[in-house]
C-alpha cells in the first residue's frame, strides 16, 4: 500500500466509523473492523520495514 492508497484507507475507516456511530447495526460494526484491521496491517508492516531499516532503533537509542 502507498501513502495515498493509506489516506484513502483511513478516510474510509472515519466514515465508516461515523456511520457505526448513527446506524449501531452489527453490520456497521463489522464493516469497522475490517477495515481497522487494514489499517492495523499495514501500520505493522510499514513498522517493520523502518525497523529493518534502523531508522527506529536511531530513534529509540536517542530518546534513552
């Protein structure tokens, strides 16, 4: 997933999320969840690649 394809992703989890909120219908929750997931998925696996890259652990070595 590139940056625009994650914005788009998350504009569409706030709009579902804000439907949830008007309908409450099982159908609406899921359709959250699925799409947190998504998002949850791809936030780990963007995490791990800047891990492999080091970038992270330059960070935490500067924030002890």
């Amino acid at each position: 997933m590139n940056s625009r394809e994650f914005f788009d992703a998350v504009v569409k989890l706030r709009e579902l999320q804000k439907s949830y909120i008007k309908v409450r219908t099982s159908t609406a929750l899921t359709a959250c969840k699925r799409q947190e997931k998504m998002i949850d998925e791809e936030i780990v696996r963007v995490k791990g690649k800047v891990e492999k890259d080091g970038q992270l652990r330059l960070l935490n070595s500067l924030q002890k």
